[in-house]
C-alpha cells in the first residue's frame, strides 16, 4: 500500500483491509504491512481482488472517505462513499469550465498540450541519444521546440492551442519509423491510421492506447469527475473526452515507447499479428499476451513526479493526474500541473 496525495493505493492482491481504532491497516497473509490513521485519508484506491471489512467500510464512510474499487486491469468497478460532501461541486465547476471555455479552461488544455508535446519530443530526443540523429529526427526535434514555446504564450485560445497539438502530433509521427530498428519488413511505419489500424505498428499503438483509456477513465471516475466532459477533446457521445485529455499527457511515455520497446528488442515480431477481411490489421492471442503482460510490468516501474517530489508507479500516475485535476477545479490548486517524463 502506498499513500500519495491522501490517498492509499492498494496494489497488492490478496490484501485485506480493516478497522483498529483510528486506523487503516493492510495485512497479506495475515501480516500487517502498514497503518495509516483516518485523519490522513481522503480516499482509498484498492487495485484485483481485496477484502475489505463491513467495519472498515462503514468508517470510512462515516469519516467522509471514499472507497473505489477497480479490477486487476485498472477498470472502474464501484466507489463506496458515505453522503455526498462535494463530488456535485466538482462536476459542477468541471462542467462550467468545459463549457465556457474560459481562463481556468484554456489553461488547463495548454497543460495538457505542453505535456503532450514536451514528451513527444523527450520520446524523439532519446532515440537520438540511442542510435545517430538524422537530419529529419533534428528538424522534428527543433520544431517541436519552437512550439512548445508557442503554446506558452498566454494570447493562445483554446483552437489554437489544439492546432499546435496537432502539428506537433503530425511532426511526431512524420519521424515515427526512423525509431523503429525492427529487421521485420511488416513492422514499418508509414502513416498513423485508427479504427481500423492498417498495419501492425498502428495495431499495437491502438490496443495500448486503448488499455491507457481504460486506466484514465477510471482514474476520473475515482477522483468524482466525468469522464465524458473534457477541456482538450470535444464532448461527443460515447466518447470519454475528460480520459482522453489525461491520455494525451502520457501516451508517448507509456504507451509509445512500451510498443518501440516491444518491436525493437524483437519480442514482437510480424508473425504476432494477423491482416483481417477488409484491411485491419490486429495482434494475434499470443501476441496480445505479450503486450498485457509488457504492459502490467511497465504500470510497475517508478518515475519521480516532479510536482510531488515523489517516486510512484507509472500505473499510479493517472489517478494522481486526475486527484490534481479535481483538486484544481475546486480551487486548491492554482494550476493544473502537467506530467513530464523524464
């Protein structure tokens, strides 16, 4: 169990949780691993399958703290709270921001698309380290550099702080195959293409953005906020805009570079994926276990988080991401800090 920002993530599988008093403890196998008294939670996040006592639940909804419960995958399941205390003012103020398009949320996408953009350009920047920079890589390279510069300006709106996302995005995926050192022809890259992916690298970036929507989704969900209204993405139905704006910040560094990771060290190789009547391209059922099992062990490596000062788990940085949301759109933050990778 680890605490950040008031809130106890349980990761550990198997763990039961209970009431002693004043306290939260976590045991395995009946051996307590830690206590956290109640006047220090906000929230309690449990990942797969726990057991949490009826004592436990009660007080946690009587002290005002909320239970969410997600499955081994990172999925909403439910959140226990007690009477509502304020998650209505948070989508209230959520709403009232995405709609008017005002400061609060011009400022809140401008931290999305610097994050974006910021690590899109730290993805390029290390392949340049890794292997020799190419004149296309350097020019992308600075390109992306002149706008981030660009979308600190405080005249951007909002239109035109997504058209520089765009052209950073357009930039980042220009140069995408010279990071590619697959000796598997079919494992080029050529042009982004979604729903369906064309060939095998659009293929595996699908299937992980789609498994980092999951996590975001449920990140907003157990934060209080909605995830279908966003700052970034436009509302459409069926679409979970608010998730999407938390994704963009982190799929280079998650997503991205576990499918380059994957193809370059050959664990995937063209035989992984299998062409589909009518042109779309997917993994095969082994070559989607490869990916889950990539992917559960990337969520497990820890990065410094530069506005918290502190290691965390790269699976825990959505929810850490959205709490800081919220707590901007209640006003106890300023600004909406965004993830860098570094």
């Amino acid at each position: 169990m680890k605490k950040l920002l008031n809130t106890a993530y349980v990761t550990s599988e198997g763990a039961a949780l209970r009431k002693d008093g004043e306290n939260l403890v976590a045991e395995i196998e009946g051996t307590e691993k830690s206590r956290i008294p109640f006047h220090m939670l906000g929230s309690v996040v449990v990942f797969g399958p726990a057991l949490l006592t009826p004592a436990l639940i009660g007080a946690c909804a009587e002290r005002g703290i909320t239970l969410v419960l997600l499955d081994r995958a990172g999925r909403f399941q439910a959140r226990i709270e007690g009477p509502a205390q304020g998650n209505v003012l948070l989508r209230r103020a959520q709403y009232r921001h995405a709609e008017a398009g005002d400061g609060k949320g011009t400022d809140i996408v401008r931290s999305f698309v610097l994050a974006k953009v910021a690590n899109q350009r730290a993805v390029l920047r290390r392949a340049m380290r890794d292997y020799e920079a190419s004149p296309a890589l350097e020019a992308a390279s600075d390109r992306m550099a002149h706008i981030l510069r660009r979308v600190q300006l405080a005249d951007q709106t909002t239109d035109h702080l997504r058209g520089s996302e765009g052209e950073a995005a357009n930039l980042y995926f220009s140069v995408f195959d010279q990071l590619i050192r697959s000796p598997d022809a079919g494992l080029r890259w050529t042009a982004r293409s979604r729903r369906p992916p064309l060939d095998a690298m659009n293929a595996l970036l699908s299937f992980l953005y789609t498994l980092l929507t999951h996590d975001c989704r449920s990140a907003c969900e157990g934060v209080g906020l909605d995830p279908a209204v966003g700052f970034l993405h436009r509302d459409r139905p069926g679409r979970p805009s608010l998730a999407l704006d938390l994704m963009e910040e982190l799929r280079a560094p998650l997503a991205d570079r576990l499918a380059l990771s994957l193809v370059n060290r050959r664990q995937l190789r063209a035989g992984d994926f299998r062409a589909m009547d009518g042109g779309a391209v997917l993994l095969t059922d082994e070559g989607r276990k490869t990916v889950l099992t990539a992917w559960q062990e990337r969520k497990r490596e820890e990065r410094q988080h530069s506005f918290l000062d502190e290691k965390a788990p790269l699976g825990l940085v959505p929810h850490l991401q959205a709490q800081l949301l919220a707590r901007h759109l209640r006003g106890d933050l300023d600004a909406y800090p965004p993830w860098f990778w570094s």
